[in-house]
C-alpha cells in the first residue's frame, strides 16, 4: 500500500494492508524510526524490528480478517496526527479460530508528501 498526504488516508491504507497479512504491503506505511508495542506489552523499535515482529504475527494467524473502527483524532498538526480506535482480528491460531481485539494509539508523522506511521500502541479494549 502506498501512504497518503493526509493522516486518514494513511491510517485506512494501513488497515487495508493490514488485512493482507503481508508485511510488503505495511512496511511502506510506517516510519523508519517506528515504535510499535502490542498488546502483550512486547515493545519493537525501528521499521526492521517492526517488521520482523509483524511477519512473525502474519505466519501464525491463518486466514486473518483485521479491521479497525471508532477512530478518533485527538491532534493534527502540519507535522503530525494522533487518533485512538479500536481494533479487531479473527483468524486461525494452532488450527483453532480466535479472536481478539482492543484499543490503539498511533502518532502519524509528515516525512514530506506522506504521512507514515511513527508509534502504535495496542491495549486491550473496554470490559
């Protein structure tokens, strides 16, 4: 996927390549200096650290459906943006399907023409 010139249409980019569980279609979204914690609280620096950690997720979920809802823009800036919302996944995990989901954090940065993802924070969701 290729990022946009506005916050939004990276961040519906990223879900889309999201759903594709190929990390050649994310790795063009996100910044080279990307932070990246998950929900069990495993925390990845750097698009190459990144990007391991989600093949890694990719090769372990099969027939994966991703989606993220409920967004909200707490900022935008020249710069910047930052939205919270909620996410959602459902695949199949050592032959069994299962699902999870929570709430996420991301700070989008301009790096000229584009917006890419800088930081994501995954949390796990309302009881």
């Amino acid at each position: 996927m290729t990022p946009a010139s506005t916050p939004e249409g990276t961040l519906a980019a990223y879900g889309a390549a999201l759903a594709t569980q190929d990390w050649a279609q994310v790795a063009p979204l996100f910044h080279e200096d990307a932070v990246v914690t998950f929900s069990s609280g495993a925390s990845f620096r750097g698009k190459d650290d990144v990007g391991a950690a989600f093949s890694r997720n990719f090769a372990a979920i099969a027939d994966e459906e991703y989606g993220l809802s409920d967004v909200v823009w707490v900022e935008r800036a020249e710069c910047h943006a930052v939205c919270t919302y909620r996410f959602a996944w459902s695949g199949v995990v050592d032959g069994r399907r299962t699902s999870g989901g929570g709430r996420a954090t991301s700070v989008l940065r301009r790096d000229g023409e584009t917006c890419l993802v800088l930081v994501e924070h995954l949390g796990p969701g309302p009881d």
